[in-house]
C-alpha cells in the first residue's frame, strides 16, 4: 500500500495556526491563485474561511480553488486568457 500523496502546511487562520493537507497540485494552484490576486496564502484561507461554507477548511480551499479556475474556463474567461473560443476547442476535439 501506498503512501499518502497529500502534503501537509501550516497557515494561520483566524483561530491561530492550523494544518492543511492537500494534494501537491492543488497547493500549486493555491499558490497560483494567490499570486494571480496578490494575496497571502494566509489572508486568502482567512477570506475562504470566512465563508463558511460546510465540510471544514481544507474541503472550502478544494471548492474554493474549483470555481476559481472554473470561472477562468467559461468562454470569456477562456478568450481572456488568449485561448480562442471554447467552441473551436471542441469541434477540433471532435474531429
């Protein structure tokens, strides 16, 4: 059996320091949407916990991190990153 691939980092929360554990992509992505908004990682679990959205905070960084680069890959978010049209993207994958 296999090691866990989750990755395990302290970020202080609103309640003081607290361990998050979370596949190595998506702290990647963390890192990247925090960048993108120039935010600490810190502030941006703050404003994610804030939230409260249910399931804990690791689950609320997952759902978090989803709809964030799921709004980046609507048709506008897609032409605004200079991909073209999702439209031209599926008839090329059909063919």
């Amino acid at each position: 059996m296999s090691g866990s691939r989750l990755v395990s980092r302290n970020v202080k929360g609103d309640q003081g320091r607290t361990s998050m554990r979370l596949e190595p992509e998506l702290w990647a992505a963390l890192e990247e949407m925090c960048q993108r908004e120039r935010v600490a990682i810190r502030d941006m679990v703050r404003r994610i916990g804030a939230r409260a959205r249910p399931g804990g905070r690791t689950s609320a960084v997952r759902v978090e991190l989803l709809d964030y680069f799921r709004a980046a890959a609507t048709e506008e978010g897609h032409r605004a990153a200079g991909h073209g049209s999702l439209q031209d993207s599926d008839s090329m994958a059909a063919g």
